[in-house]
C-alpha cells in the first residue's frame, strides 16, 4: 500500500495491484500527456496530465465500488480500468484523437494492444484479465457504468480537476456526495432523490466548462495548427510512422514536428511554441449556418477540403486557413432513474433543468475558421461565400 498526495482528493491510496501498473510505462507516460491539450495557451495553470486525472479517476472508481458493494474480483477490475482507461491517449489528448481516427482509424478507448504489450503480464499477474479490462474501458461490459456512463467518476475527476487547474470556477461536483447517493441495482443504477442535487451540479459543470474551458476559440486554433502540422508531416508516411508518432508522449511529438523535413510543420510548430497563433476570421454559431450541413461536424479531411478552396479563392497557402467544425453537441441525458419514498422516476420527472441545460449546449456550438492576423477580413469575406455562412449584422456584434 502506498498514499499519494492528490491536490483534488487529498490522501489517495494505491494498493500493491495498482502501484505496479502506476509504475508500469504506460501508465508513466502520462506524466508527459497534458489533460487539456493546448488550453495551457490560454489558462496558464493547465498543465495537469493525464496521469493525476487517471489516479483520480481511480480513487473514485474504488470509491463507488465499495459503496455498490462489489465483489474483491470486480472492484480489482474497475480500479484496474480506471488507472489504465486513458492510457490510449494521443499527444496532447483529444488534440490527437481525430488525427487517430484519420490514421489508425481508432480511437483513445481501443487500448487491448496497448493493454496487452505494456501491462497484460501485470495484469494477470493480479488475476485480472486484459480483454475483460479493455470491455469495461469500451463501455461494454456490466460493470462499465461506474467509469463510463451517464454518472461516471472519470467525468467527476476531469470536471473537478480542469477547473482547479485553470481557476475556473465552473466545474465544481460534489462527487462524493453523489456517489454516496448512488444505487445500484439488478436493473441499472438509481440514483436516490437527496442526490438530485449533486447531479444536476454535474450537468451544470459540463454546461458551463463546455465554452470557457474545453471549447474556448484559442484551445481550439491551437488545435487545429497542431492538426495541420501532424497532417504535413505525415504526408506520405506509412502507418508504422503514424502509429510512432501518435503514441509520443507530448515533447516527442513537439520535438518531432519542430524538426520535420515539412517547412509547413515546422512553422506551425515554432508558432505554437512561441504563441504566435492564427486568429479568428469567423466564429459562427448555428443560426448562422445551414445546421443540417455541419450537424455532426466534419472529419479532418473534409475540413482540409474547405480550408484549401477557401485558401485558393483568396489567393493564399492552403496552410494559411484553418477550418474547425465540431460537431453540435448531442443532447445530454441521465439514463439513471431517481428513487423517492413512493417510486422510481425518470430524472427528467424530478429535474426539468436538463431541457434548459441542452438548449444553452447548442447555442454554445460554434464553426471556426482561422488565419493570419494580416489575413482575417480577406478569409472572413471568402470563407462565409464558401460555407454558406449568414454573415453577422450590426447588431450581432454588439454582444
């Protein structure tokens, strides 16, 4: 047994099973995996890593599995799969994972090769099984819930974690309290109506971090140039070079892109490094945009396709424009029921909120395209002709 000093959950404990995966060099190079990304460029203090998330994560994990009364063998599993869960994680975490999905056509959640090459004999060593593992990570296992569900600690952690780390004052969850009010049954989890609370400070969380936090304009464009620069570096590369490449840790992937034989990937790279970014020529949000078009976003590839015709009209580089469309936020939803003295209910019964929290999701979406700063008004002209955008009026820009 070892205790570990967590700066979001005080005193963590890490039994023998768990402290030989802590060391193992999966779960290591986490250490050098920033949580946010490229948010570092716009909350100084968000330099926490994937490694203090997935050691929180796994606190709550034993947490909730004591409290559902898990089997030893099952709550071995589920601590097991929270430490490991993120350990498929791309340079720069979600920065990287569309660029996985380009490459390797999988995504951070598919870690059984992982799993197996780095800590498979740890595992069984501790009676665990590696495929059983990587079930509850993908969500399909039965056990799955408590890190990968409507209520799950790992969103808990993350939450708690990124808002301490930035100063944001947005992502406070009492998790646990809404652990403790938590139940599990042959039939799903059920959440006790003194937990309602506690629940809806979640949904409000990921409302409120969603805009400030994991979707603020510069996090984005940071982004997006680091797509760029893996993009142009890649260009041509055989899938064993991609594969080496996305499971750098993220000085490795920087150092490698800052020396690239590709001009464009150094650039992008040195800007990044010294904070020299591209700017926003259009920051669009769905009433200005054909919704069905860009509903659930746009691929890397289709945002290249974009990019350069919106480059070629304007006279430029294709590398001179940037075009960001994420997907429109899916509707959040609690599949978990609430118990009262009576009955059990559907959340939405007990907390209207949810309606209010979706509509104001949506409304926080935006599409993005970026250039240089000499640049803006020439792309911005271009760019709503190529998109279809409705340019803002007068009025628009007054808030």
């Amino acid at each position: 047994m070892k205790i570990i000093k967590d700066p979001v959950h005080g005193y963590v404990e890490v039994e023998d099973f768990a402290l030989a995966l802590l060391d193992s060099p999966a779960l290591q190079r986490l250490r050098y995996i920033k949580q946010l990304g490229f948010s570092y460029l716009v909350y100084p203090g968000a330099n926490h890593t994937r490694f203090e998330h997935s050691l929180g994560t796994m606190f709550l994990a034993d947490v909730a599995s004591r409290r559902f009364g898990l089997s030893d063998d099952e709550r071995t599993l589920v601590v097991a799969a929270a430490l490991l869960h993120d350990i498929g994680h791309g340079p720069f975490s979600h920065a990287s994972e569309p660029l996985m999905e380009e490459f390797l056509h999988c995504t951070h959640d598919e870690i059984d090769e992982v799993v197996e090459e780095k800590a498979g004999d740890l595992l069984r060593a501790s009676a665990i099984d590696p495929d059983e593992l990587c079930a509850v990570v993908r969500g399909k296992h039965p056990l799955s819930g408590i890190i990968h569900g409507d209520l799950d600690v790992d969103r808990m952690d993350y939450l708690l974690r990124d808002a301490y780390y930035t100063g944001a004052p947005y992502g406070s969850v009492d998790a646990q309290r809404l652990i403790r009010h938590l139940i599990r049954t042959d039939t799903g989890t059920v959440l006790d109506e003194n937990g309602v609370n506690a629940a809806e400070s979640l949904l409000i969380a990921r409302t409120l971090m969603r805009p400030t936090v994991y979707f603020h304009h510069v996090s984005r464009i940071g982004e997006s140039m680091f797509q760029l620069a893996v993009l142009e570096h890649l260009d041509g590369a055989k899938k064993e070079a991609c594969q080496h490449l996305l499971r750098m840790d993220d000085a490795s992937c920087m150092h490698a892109l800052r020396t690239s034989e590709k001009p464009v990937a150094r650039d992008l790279s040195l800007r990044l490094y010294e904070r020299r970014l591209y700017k926003r020529a259009i920051y669009a949000g769905s009433d200005q945009v054909s919704t069905p078009l860009f509903e659930q976003g746009a691929p890397i590839e289709k945002c290249r396709e974009f990019a350069e015709k919106i480059a070629s009209e304007a006279g430029l580089q294709s590398h001179e424009v940037l075009v960001d469309i994420p997907a429109i936020p899916s509707e959040m939803s609690l599949g978990v029921r609430v118990k009262n003295r009576h009955t059990v209910v559907g959340f939405k019964e007990i907390s209207p909120r949810i309606q209010t929290l979706n509509a104001t999701r949506r409304e926080q979406w935006r599409l993005g395209v970026y250039t240089l700063p000499q640049h803006r008004d020439l792309v911005a002209e271009v760019g709503c002709e190529v998109l279809h955008i409705k340019k803002p009026t007068r009025q628009d820009t007054l808030f």
